[in-house]
C-alpha cells in the first residue's frame, strides 16, 4: 500500500506543482572545472508571487521559465543580460508549463493543461505567440528533445508516469519503460544518450541512461532519498539540490555525494529544478523563499 500511495503521489506531482506558491528562479553565475565549483552573483531573476519553476536554457542569454501571471502560468522568456522578461504565449484559462526550446528552430515548446483537463504538448511560435500541436494524443508531463524529430517524455497512463519516444514525422509513439520521474536530459558530450529517473524497490529514485540507438537503459546512481531532479555538468558529474544546497556526484570517484553550494545565508529552501547553460557558466535553481521581505 506505501508503494501504491508514493506512486500515485509521484504521478499527481505535475498537478500539484501548479498549486505550489513562492518558488522563485535564482540565477547564478558557475566556474566549474575538474575539482573546482563556485558560485558567485547569486540573485532572484523571478521576483514574483506565486509558481515560478522550470527554468530551461535557450542559449547563454536566455532563459524559459513557467511564471505565475494573473492566477494562472505562462511561459516566460528572460533576458539574462538585460535583467528583463516578456511573454512567449497568450494568455487562456489554462496554464503552460515546462518550456523549452525547440531543436533547429527559433519557437518554444510547452505543456498545457487546459482547466477542461486536457494536457497536451504544444510548440509556440515566438513571432504570432499562437500553440500548434506537436503530440497529438500523450498525455505528456515531462519531456525533453533528443533531436527535432525526436522526444523523450513521462506520460501520464493510469497510476503511472511512463517513459516513452515519440517520432513526430512518424507520429509513433512507443513505450520503453513504466513507473518513471520527471528528470529526462540528454547526457553532455554523449550525442548518442538520454538519462531518466526511474522509482526502485525502495521508492526512491534511480538513474538511468538510455541508448537512443538500441534503446538499451543502463544504471547510473540511485538519487538521495526525497531527490528527483538531477543535471549532468559534463558527462560524469552530476548535479542535485537538496535544502538550502548543492550536492555533486563524480561517477569516477568514491561514490559519494559531496556538499559543493550552501545557500543558507540567502534565505530559500527545499531546492528543487535545475538548469545549466550551454557554455556551463550560468545555474539557475528553483527554491522557496523563506525571507518575508522576499516579494
């Protein structure tokens, strides 16, 4: 029944993200090399009341993120040297989350889930603002591209949230893997690999990495107990929040966990989602305030 119930609770995490309140996007500056990780100009680039998450890299100037607007969310595109934000989507009775952006392409990509129920991926063209379909019949919750024509997500079907790849020019959809997490990324300096998180015997979250050509899922690590967003800093470190700090993982060292960030002294918790951009030099976090002059 504990099984059942941790289940259930990870696949309703994507409805209850949208009743989350005062997370905020912190944006970074990061010099990490080998053995080296710092961080400096720690700031909040989100500043707002309400569901701000899902920060995902367009390049090393922009970044997408999911903002409260009005009561509900929308995709928001900022400009990291400007320090300034506009919309991506009009706004409807509905919310958008998730963004990122498209393979070969100038438009952004997000899942909507319209108060009717439906939940459906979409692409979003930067220049009229209007959504087309990209999948026509997945419930997607989670996702990430491996290439333009190719998508990697966490479906919602029944209970579970399930690993599947979708050829769009195709328009197939197949099933690789059941009871699945919400990290999905391609692996650095790997063109040939995707990781997922996959919930083990324990119910805590494990790693995997998928071999697009064969199809074949490999384990990695088995993520801290209460953690299930992860980044690759290159193609053997990885990267968790877990509180108010940082943790790193080298796959070629001892096996541990090593504290590398604490944010302590800039008042958030419970770190959740995080991004890095492409040239590695900028983080962005989602956390909780927990100062009330935060706003």
């Amino acid at each position: 029944m504990l099984k059942q119930t941790f289940y259930l609770a990870i696949i309703l995490s994507f409805a209850v993200s949208l009743a989350q309140t005062n997370t905020e996007i912190y944006l970074m500056n990061l010099d990490f090399y080998e053995t080296e990780f710092n961080v400096s100009n720690f700031r909040n680039i989100s500043n707002n009341e309400g569901y701000d998450s899902q920060p995902s890299f367009i390049d090393n100037n922009y970044l997408l993120y999911s903002r409260t607007h009005q009561g509900q969310t929308d995709i928001a595109k900022y400009h990291i040297l400007e320090d300034t934000f506009y919309w991506v989507n009009h706004s409807t009775s509905g919310g958008e989350y998730s963004p990122q952006g498209i393979p070969k392409s100038k438009n952004v990509s997000a899942v909507r889930l319209d108060t009717t129920g439906l939940q459906r991926l979409y692409n979003y063209n930067l220049k009229t603002m209007e959504p087309s379909l990209l999948i026509d019949d997945l419930q997607v919750a989670y996702y990430a591209f491996y290439d333009a024509n190719t998508i990697v997500s966490s479906v919602l079907s029944g209970n579970n949230l399930d690993l599947v790849i979708s050829n769009l020019s195709e328009k197939r959809n197949d099933t690789l893997v059941l009871n699945v997490g919400r990290a999905i990324q391609k692996v650095p300096n790997t063109p040939e690999t995707m990781s997922y998180t996959s919930v083990n015997e324990e119910g805590n979250f494990d790693l995997f990495q998928l071999e697009m050509k064969s199809l074949e899922s490999f384990f990695v690590a088995e993520l801290p107990i209460g953690v299930q967003d992860i980044i690759w800093l290159d193609e053997s470190k990885l990267l968790i929040g877990s509180r108010d700090k940082l943790f790193l993982l080298d796959l070629f060292g001892n096996g541990d966990w090593k504290q590398v960030a604490d944010f302590s002294e800039y008042k958030i918790k419970d770190i959740t989602r995080l991004a890095i951009s492409p040239d590695g030099t900028k983080l962005a976090i989602v956390a909780e305030s927990t100062s009330e002059n935060s706003k």
